[in-house]
C-alpha cells in the first residue's frame, strides 16, 4: 500500500483568509488546525500544504518571503506535535497558463511523484472549488471544503463534505 496524504490548501484552511498573507506578524492559525494535522499524521497520513501565491507573480512580495512564511509555519505545527511532509505553491497569476496554479492538478501530482502517494486513500481540505476541482483532477475523490475561507455555493459544490473549519474534519478521516 502507498502512502496516504491530506492535502490542505493554506489561506482559509490554515490560516485566516487575508489578500497576499506574507508577514509572520500577519500569519494567524485558524482555531483546530494544530490538532487536526496532529490527528493525521498519527492515523498514518502525511500532510502536504498545497497553495496559490500569486502574490509572487505580482509583485507583492518575494519568493523568499514566502519560504520564511512558510518555515515559520512548519515549526509551528513541528512544536504542537504535528508535521508537515512538504509545501507545493504556484507562484504564478491566474493568466500565466502553467499546469501547477489550482485548479489544475500540477502541485498534487509532484507531491505524488515525490512521495509516492496512493491518490484514492488521499483527502483534499480547501476553501474554494478549484480546491476541488485540482483534487479531483489528480485522482482524489475524499474531498472537503471548509467554511472558514471562501465563500461556498453549497448546492453546486462537487466536495465529498462541506464542514466549519479544518478543525471538523477530525473526525471524518478515519
């Protein structure tokens, strides 16, 4: 059997939902991520952040910037007894047509490629649609937008589960 991941988009799953989030200053932890990824990690998953940085792309910040952000962030998962095996982000704009930028799948399928992850025993956890859709596109059918970013048409959503935060989906991966 291969490896098996969640997958967390990282604006509005992780953290608070904020334009161009690049400050550790600026960066707050959504309530229940620390034990969620805790909570996967010991049921055998490994946890791979998966994220737009458009930012980047224009201009906002660097992409140093976002590799601080982004090791401030692991240690701090690292330090409530969680881990995170790896973050993937586009850095590019939505017009740039690469095949990494959700929806397109191209961040998921590197992750599974390097880790060798078995696709069909993966989640995805997102705050939008595209979430979904790039989820879907790579193989994963486990899927669950949160409340706690975007905001969700609930009728035509194509996730699996639709629940508050993070926090909740504790107990839907078993």
């Amino acid at each position: 059997m291969g490896v098996k991941a969640v997958f967390l988009d990282r604006d509005g799953v992780i953290n608070v939902e904020k334009d161009y989030a690049h400050k550790i200053e600026d960066f707050e932890f959504l309530p229940g991520v620390f034990e969620a990824v805790k909570s996967f990690n010991e049921k055998g998953y490994i946890v791979v952040v998966v994220t737009n940085q458009s930012g980047i792309g224009r201009g906002y910040y660097t992409n140093e910037d976002f590799q601080k952000l982004t090791e401030y962030m692991k240690k701090e998962f690292e330090k409530s007894g969680g881990k995170i095996a790896a973050v993937y982000h586009c850095p590019h704009v939505p017009g740039d047509g690469c095949g990494c930028r959700k929806p397109k799948p191209g961040m998921l399928l590197a992750a599974k490629n390097d880790f060798g992850i078995e696709m069909e025993s993966s989640w995805m956890i997102g705050d939008k649609e595209g979430d979904i859709e790039a989820a879907l596109a790579s193989g994963i059918t486990n899927t669950v937008l949160v409340r706690s970013g975007h905001k969700i048409d609930e009728k035509s959503t194509k996730a699996t589960f639709v629940v508050n935060g993070v926090f909740d989906t504790i107990g839907l991966i078993k």
